[in-house]
C-alpha cells in the first residue's frame, strides 16, 4: 500500500490561516452568511486540501500541493505580520498577503497536468 502525502505532511497552520481568510468578509458590510448559519458549510480550502493529499503520494512536490490550492505564500507568517503591525501602526497596504484567497483560485492547465 502506498502511503499518501495526508498521512505524512498536511500544513495545518496554513490551511487554517486561509480557511479563517475564506470565512473573512470581502467587504465592510456584514456578510450575508452571517444572518443564517448554513450547519453543512466545509471550508473549501481545507476540504480541497485533505482531497488531494489523500490522492498524491507521499513524495508529491509540497511546493506545488500549495500552489494547486490557490496558497502562494505563506499565510500563517503573514498573519504574524499582520498582528505585529496592528501593534507598531505599521501600514502593509491594501493586501498583505499578495496573492487572492486561495478559494477563488483557478488551476491552471499546467497544475492540472501535474496531478494526472
């Protein structure tokens, strides 16, 4: 049996991080999920992440796990900036992560053809 890239090496805070983005609102108005809670809702980049890592082996190329899922950084030390900001004052522009939430990322061709 083959072992899969889940049972070896998951990045947990990352995930977690961009699933706490997911759930973020886009705009200052409240979201409008916040008015009904929808009980079956998954995190999408959690659940995408668990899939695949169950599927790849455990030698599959990390780097490009993360790109798949839409995470082009590293999520979990940019909230550490972020934070540290919030207490000097410091300004980290518009997006402080640089790149989109990773649940509006579109695989492309390339990273499709990786997985096959």
């Amino acid at each position: 049996m083959t072992t899969r890239l889940i049972e070896t090496w998951l990045p947990i805070a990352a995930l977690g991080e961009e699933s706490v983005r997911e759930r973020r609102s886009m705009t200052a108005l409240p979201p409008t999920y916040y008015l009904h809670v929808w009980w079956a809702r998954r995190p999408l980049v959690a659940s995408r992440a668990a899939i695949l890592a169950s599927l790849l082996p455990a030698d599959a190329d990390r780097e490009r796990f993360m790109r798949v899922l839409g995470i082009h950084g590293d999520p979990a030390k940019t909230k550490l900036r972020i934070l540290a900001a919030k207490r000097t004052g410091e300004d980290l522009g518009a997006d402080p992560y640089g790149y989109p939430r990773a649940f509006q990322h579109l695989p492309t061709a390339e990273d499709l053809a990786w997985l096959s």
